[in-house]
C-alpha cells in the first residue's frame, strides 16, 4: 500500500489539495481513498473514507479536559497514537471494500510540532511503515503557502521548517508551493520565480538569497547567522521544492510523478485497466 502523508502550516491548503487530488488520481484510474487525520475538520473539503473524528473530535475533547485547541489538537493526536490499531484495521478494512484500494491520501492538520518534533504522528506513521498487515510506503507531501515565499527572511524559515519536517519525520519526502495561481497578485517578488519552475530541477539559488537578506534592516546583525544557516542548506542538498498550481493539468501530473517516484509507486496493470474502462464508458456517454 502506499500514502501521500499531507502536511504542512495551517491554511497552506492541505484539505483543498486532498480534495484536487483524489478527483485528479481517480480521473487517471486510479483507486484512491482520502483519509482525514485532522479531529478538528468538520466540513472537509471531499468526502473522506475514513475520519479520525470518529475516533476523536477535537470540540469534545476541549470541553472535557479544558483545554485550548493547541493542546487539544495534541492531545487528539495521542489519542490516535493509543488507538493506532484503529487507523491500521480500517486501512485494511478499506482495501478489501473499496476495490482492492492500496493508494491513500492523509490530510493531517496544520500544527506544527506534529512535524517538527512532537513524537505521536511520527509513531503513527512509523507503525503505517512497519505494521506486517500494512507495510505502506509513505511519501510526506509538505504543503508550504507562496505567500511564505515571497520574502526572503520568510522564506529561509520555510526552509528550516520543511527540512526539520523531514528530519523528524524520516520519510520520503517532497515539498510543494501551493497557491501558485495566486503568485502574481504579489508586488515585490524577491525570490526569483523561476527558481520554483515546473519544468526544470530546482536547485535552490542561496547565494541569491543571502544577497536578499544582507539588504534587509537587519542585515548587519544577523549576515553571518543568514549565511551560516544557508551554507549548511546548500551543503546538504536536501531541500528544494516544486509548484502546485490545482488547476493547471501538468503542473498537477508533475507533482504527483515527483510523489510517485519519491514513493516508488508504479502504475500497474489493474490500474491501467480501469483507466482504460473509464475512458470507454466517457466516450459512450459522449457519444
Ligand atoms: N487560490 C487558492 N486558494 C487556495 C488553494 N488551496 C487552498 N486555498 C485556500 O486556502 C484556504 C485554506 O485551505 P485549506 O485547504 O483549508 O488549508 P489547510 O492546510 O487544510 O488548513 P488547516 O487544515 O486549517 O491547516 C482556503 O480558503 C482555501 O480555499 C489554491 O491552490 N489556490
Ligand atoms: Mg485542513
């Protein structure tokens, strides 16, 4: 079986992806369920197969421990590390009824120390990975919001955040910029576009960078630590990221080709059957 494991900052449009992308997959023949891990999504965006908030809601549990929704959410999110068997036995569940399905998408939520260093979701996932009945491959997709790349101070976090996601969660792993189809609303673009282009391999222009931040007001007190920090990324060569623009048809097959290959998914004969029976039954309808 195999996962996309959906993260990402809160509003980088982790449910609005999973919704684009089930439809997307499912238009290709693929068999996909979307799973939703996030105890606080009440109206989700698609209709998911599997919910955590039948296991656990979020309001419920602010209520009954008095809690506010930061440490709810965690505490939610314990609650499915216990039950974790729960989440293994409706996955298996899922692929013995829903047409033999072995592809998922999980939407988590957006708080960050889940990613970073928080220990639940990165026991969840781990048991996903090693559990015999499952096996799943992983790949975490790590949504990040254009708008956080528009500056370069911003943008540096993002890349701490992102490689400290990887880090922590220790899965194949690929970064997306989302809302690209909003990029050029924005004036004062100060990381080159270019560099985020679909069509050729990124690699992460930080001697551009450095070079935005030491014009920045507080450029002279913080030059070696912004130099430092983009040297250790330049060296390791692990972060860079690709564009999601949900509506443009190969920017979507470009990101989910990069998923797949990160996953070591591949397209089989069963899939390409249904794919083929969907396009004849699209042109009887047509016809
Ligand atoms: N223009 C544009 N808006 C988007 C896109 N993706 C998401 N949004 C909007 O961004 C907002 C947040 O999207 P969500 O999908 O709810 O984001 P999320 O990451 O699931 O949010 P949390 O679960 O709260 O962390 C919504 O208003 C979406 O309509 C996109 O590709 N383009
Ligand atoms: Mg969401």
């Amino acid at each position: 079986m195999f996962g996309q494991v959906v993260v990402g900052p809160p509003g980088s449009g982790k449910s609005t992806y999973c919704a684009a992308v089930v439809e997307f997959l499912r238009g290709l023949g693929r068999n996909v369920c979307v799973v939703n891990l996030d105890p606080a999504n009440e109206r989700c965006a698609y209709e998911p197969d599997l919910d955590i908030r039948d296991l656990v809601q979020l309001d419920a549990v602010a209520s009954e421990h008095a809690l506010g929704p930061n440490g709810a959410l965690i505490y939610c999110m314990e609650v499915l590390e216990k039950n974790v068997d729960w989440l293994i036995d409706h996955l298996v569940e899922l692929s013995r009824t829903h047409d033999a399905c072995r592809y998922f998408l999980l939407d988590l939520p957006g708080q960050a120390e889940l990613f970073t260093h928080h220990h639940a979701l990165k026991h969840v996932l781990d048991e996903l990975v090693y559990q015999p009945k499952l096996r799943m491959r992983l790949c975490t997709v790590n949504l990040v919001d254009v708008h956080y790349c528009l500056d370069s101070s911003r943008f540096v976090s993002v890349l701490l955040h992102s490689w400290c996601t990887m880090l922590h969660l220790e899965q194949p792993h690929v970064n997306l910029v989302t809302k690209m189809d909003l990029a050029d609303q924005f004036e004062g673009m100060n990381i080159r576009t270019e560099a985020f282009s679909a069509d050729s391999e990124y690699v992460l222009d930080t001697d551009h960078l450095v070079e935005q931040l030491d014009q920045g007001h507080k450029a002279g007190r913080f030059a070696s630590l912004n130099a430092a920090l983009l040297e250790a990324v330049d060296d390791y060569a692990q972060v860079w990221f690709y564009t999601l623009n949900l509506s443009d048809r190969d920017c979507m097959l470009h990101a989910q080709m990069k998923i797949d290959q990160a996953m070591g998914y591949v397209f089989r004969e069963q899939d390409a059957l249904r794919a083929a029976a969907q396009a004849q039954a699209r042109a009887q309808t047509n016809e």
